[in-house]
C-alpha cells in the first residue's frame, strides 16, 4: 500500500515538474486567454517567412525595426512587400490613448495539435504619431510591435520587448533570436 503511494506521490510531482517546465519553456511567447493557446505562425522548418507591408508615415523607422530583425534572428526571413499581407506596420494620430505602440492579431486561426485558436495569419503593428517621440524611440516602437506579430511577447531581456516597460533599447537581441528559434523549430 505504502508502495503505491509513493508512486503516486512520484508521478504527481513529475507532472507538476513538466508543467513548470513548459510555462518557463514560453516565457517570452505572447499567450491569450482560453480559447487561445499561445500565439504564433503555422510555419516551421530551417525558414520562417513572415511579410511586412509598411505603409507608415515614419517609413524608415518602421524599416530599420524590420531589417533589424531580419537580420538578428536567424531563421527569420522578414521581407517587405507593397501589397496587404502578412503583418500591416502603419502609424496614424490616435490621440492620448496611453500607448505608444499597438499590436493587433487581426485574425487567429485554429490550431488541431492544442484544440485552441493560436496560428496568426495576419497582425497590425502601430505606432500613435501624437507621442511625439524623436526617431530612434519610434524604431523601438515599431520593433516591439512588429515582433508582437511574431508571437514575442514583452521582456525584461535588453531588447526592444522592454521598450518602455523595462528599458529603452530600439533594437532585437540575441534573447529575441533564441525566443523565437525555440517557438517555431519544432511547430
């Protein structure tokens, strides 16, 4: 009887162990509520093609966030288009709503390996013009909201994920590289 129980014992504390595992395994990946699993592209292998189409009036820096991450994280190919398409990076006047940057899952397609809806297929990444910020900010806005379309969501790592939550860095970094390496090389 004793036996029995510390098997049970065993096995409950094996489970608990893997379930803590798996939320420190995602710690870094933009999750939602039921019936959202944590959010990312249904792309996989040694490639992860992910298309921007820039219509900003702050072009550059919406186009520096994107080059930066294209070039930072490695099996991310981040091309820019000028058609609607995967992820819309734009800027606009909204007034003092209290963000800086927005990021937007436009659509969520249903995931079969989770039962939950998780697989974007199109996000919007903003900017709000009336922050008024120089340049180099607007870049770390862009960057932050754009990789929220990737499925990243906000750390505490010396990156653009902390813009003005944790720091002021307008660039990735090589935590955002592993981050999204470890989301999609086994999806």
């Amino acid at each position: 009887m004793f036996g029995r129980f510390k098997l049970l014992i065993g096995a409950a504390m094996s489970i608990a162990l893997l379930a803590a595992n798996l939320g420190i395994a995602s710690a870094h990946q933009w999750c939602g509520s039921w019936p959202n699993g944590c959010f990312h592209w249904d792309k996989s292998g040694p490639q992860i093609i992910i298309q921007n189409w820039n219509y900003a009036s702050h072009w550059q820096d919406a186009e520096n966030a994107r080059q930066n991450g294209w070039s930072t994280i490695g099996i991310l190919y981040n091309y820019s288009v000028n058609y609607h398409t995967d992820i819309s990076v734009f800027d606009g006047d909204f007034g003092n709503t209290g963000w800086s940057g927005l990021a937007t899952l436009e659509s969520v397609d249903f995931d079969w390996g989770c039962f939950c809806y998780d697989h974007i297929s199109h996000a919007h990444a903003r900017y709000n013009n009336s922050m008024g910020w120089p340049d180099w900010a607007i870049q770390g806005v862009f960057c932050q909201e754009i990789a929220h379309g990737w499925g990243l969501d906000h750390s505490n790592t010396g990156d653009c994920m902390g813009m003005t939550y944790f720091n002021w860095i307008n660039t990735y970094g090589p935590h955002n590289n592993s981050d999204f390496y470890n989301m999609y090389r086994f999806h």
